[in-house]
C-alpha cells in the first residue's frame, strides 16, 4: 500500500528553501566567481608579502644585509604583482565599458538580446 501512495504523488526535484538559488548555477557563473576569487585572492597574498617584505627590510637593515635585500625584492615582486593584478581589474572594466562584454558576470550581448 506504501508503495502505491509513493508512486501515485509528484516527485518535486526542484531545490527550495536555502537551496532555491541552486537551480540558477551556470558555467558561465562559475567561471565569473573563479575570476572573481581569483583577483581577491591573489590581492590579499601580494599584501600580506608586501607587508611581510617591509618588516624584513626593517629588521635586516641593522644587522643582515641579505635579509635586508630579499625584504627589497619581496616588496618589488609584491608591488609589481599588485600593478598585473589591478591591470588586469582594469582591462576586465575597459573592456566592459568599450566592447559590452562582462566578464565578472559574463553577460555577453547577442543579436537576439542587445
């Protein structure tokens, strides 16, 4: 008899409740939160060598000069690192702007939906 109330009723598949938003998930959305993670990510780490490339300038300037000159070099990579990062922040944005295209979100225009 259990069975036979189970196959009479509509088997919903449709996600509800916290999990509503999963049936909107694309390709193209998860490759747009990737490039997202991606630059902040990359961001938070060249901070943290550059702060960490500070202070071993600081502390190798009285007494190890080699200490002192991979601080330097942390803190170039780190500074240069932050520039290619932000760049590309910006070619992402320019090209939002001239050409259309989102990549954050990747809402690409067509002939059928300008």
């Amino acid at each position: 008899m259990l069975s036979t109330v189970l196959a009479q009723s509509p088997l919903n598949l449709q996600p509800g409740g916290q999990f509503s938003g999963l049936n909107t998930i694309t390709f193209a959305n998860i490759i747009s939160a990737v490039i997202q993670l991606i630059l902040i990510v990359v961001a938070i780490i060249l901070l943290f060598i550059l702060i960490g490339g500070g202070i071993a300038m600081m502390a190798g300037g009285g007494g190890n000069p080699q200490n002192a000159e991979r601080g330097r070099q942390a803190v170039t990579g780190a500074i240069i690192g932050l520039i290619i990062v932000f760049g590309a922040w910006a070619i992402i944005n320019l090209v939002n702007i001239f050409f259309g295209v989102n990549i954050l979100r990747l809402n690409i225009p067509n002939a059928q939906n300008p």
